[in-house]
C-alpha cells in the first residue's frame, strides 16, 4: 500500500496500475501504444477524467473540472514526436496538457481484448447471453471481438433498428444478408472488419463493428449480416466500463465522464 493511501489520498500510478490489473498492457496488440501518454505518474490524482479521445477541449474540461488525470480510450500519441509545437492536433494536446499539469493515459486494445472488456460491454447492451471472444488468444484469457446469442431470435431488421438504437447510431450501414431469424451474434468494437470471415465461420447470424470498407460489403449475402455503427457509436460505452471500474476501486475518488463529444464525422440526414 503507498503511503499516500494510507493518508486517505490516491496517486495517478495507483489508478493506472488498477486499470492494467483489468486490462494487462500485454494484451494490446503489437501497432498499438495504450498506457502512459503524457505526463508524470507519481502526482496525487485530484480526479479523473474519462473520454474515448483526447482533444484541446477534453485537456480544458479537466481543468476546468479540477482532474489532473485524463483517461482515453484511443491513445493520443501512436507515433513518435520529432517537435512539440502548434502545428497539429497532437502537438497543441501534448503541449496544452503538459502546461496544464494534466497527465494523460490511454487504455486501448488491451481494454478491447481484455475479458469483460469494450466488446463485453457491447454485447451487454444488446442483451447477448453466454458471450465469448470471437477469436481467442492461444492463453484463452482475452481475444478479440465476442460471440453470444440473443436470447430469443429477432427479425434482422428488427434487430438492426435495435442496435442502432441501443448505440446512438445516425446512420446504419448494412448489407443485405439471408432471410433468416438473427441468433447468433458476432461484434467487435472500433475497426474490426477483420474478424468477419470469423464470424461467418462460427455460425453468426450478424456482425457488427464501427467500420467496414465499401468493397468489404460484397460477397456475405448468402453467409450473415453485416452493420458498420461508426466506430464512435461502437465504443460509447467504453466510458461507462473505465467508470464502473475505477469507482469500484476507488470509491472516494472523482471520476468524471466527459461532456465533450469527440466524434469527428458529422451526419448529414
């Protein structure tokens, strides 16, 4: 135990290292950069707050609201800087956090493959039942993507307007799959139109990520649907999970989600 629990306070490392025992460092996968962005581990956390995104006006809100820790799902920093300036995004979000104090840490593919992760979380807004990952790692203790099944079969359509439903999505893009009553259920949160042909081979009536390309499309009409949300609308609740998280760890602790949405893509209906 630190010696500042002990004096009833928390420190950013301690929140860091309750998020890893969840969702291992490990687990992401090797394009990735989850963990420490930004900033020094050693502070008092005087709160934390949570977003899918790091931007100028995520950094500002945490000021504002008195949080010296911001938690990401997507990590600001994939590449490495040759300068901090003005010039780019990351740039003004790297300096404006550095000036700020503000200490910015990303939970990202090892939260997706983590068991009870993003992809979980998915599933239990649809209210799937016996989920497992959809690709398994070789430890069988993560993987990507999950399968479950509904509890009662759906019209596929029907069960489309639900899920675009469930998940805020302006517009849902689809094919147009078998006539057949949706059972089973294959979702990956964010990018995942890799694990479609994984779908097709474990049986799924329906698959569902945030993006899948145009060309991606043809070919499934016979095998199962396919519905890209948007990968903002896949991942929403990602807030809701670091959130539970955090407060069952450190209930004295504030935790704060963020007001800002940090969708880039604008619909046009």
């Amino acid at each position: 135990m630190y010696l500042c629990r002990k004096f009833g306070k928390m420190i950013i490392k301690e929140v860091a290292e309750a998020l890893e025992r969840f969702a291992p460092l490990p687990l992401q996968e090797g394009y990735d950069n989850a963990g420490l962005q930004v900033g020094l581990t050693a502070a008092e956390a005087s709160g934390v707050l949570l977003c899918l995104d790091v931007t100028e006006e995520v950094i500002a809100e945490a000021v504002e609201k008195g949080c010296n820790l911001v938690v990401a799902h997507h990590p600001l920093l994939f590449r490495g800087l040759k300068r901090v300036a003005d010039d780019t995004l990351v740039e003004r979000c790297v300096r404006r956090a550095i000036l700020s104090g503000v200490t910015l840490y990303a939970a990202h593919t090892n939260l997706d493959n983590a068991a009870g992760g993003v992809n979980y979380r998915m599933a239990e807004q649809l209210g799937l039942v016996d989920v497992d990952f959809l690709q398994p790692a070789p430890d069988g203790r993560s993987g990507s993507g999950v399968v479950g099944e509904l509890p009662e079969p759906e019209e596929p359509l029907h069960f489309l307007r639900r899920v675009k439903e469930a998940f805020g999505v302006e517009c849902l893009l689809h094919n147009a799959g078998p006539q057949r009553p949706v059972r089973r259920v294959a979702l990956c949160g964010g990018a995942g139109e890799f694990l479609m042909d994984r779908a097709v081979s474990v049986g799924a009536d329906v698959y569902l990520t945030g993006e899948i390309g145009y060309h991606r499309f043809f070919g499934y009409e016979n095998k199962l649907w396919l519905a890209a949300l948007g990968h903002y609308q896949s991942e929403r609740y990602t807030i809701d999970l670091m959130a539970d998280l955090l407060r069952r760890e450190f209930p004295d602790l504030r935790i704060e989600q963020t007001a800002c949405c940090t969708n880039p893509l604008h619909y046009m209906c």
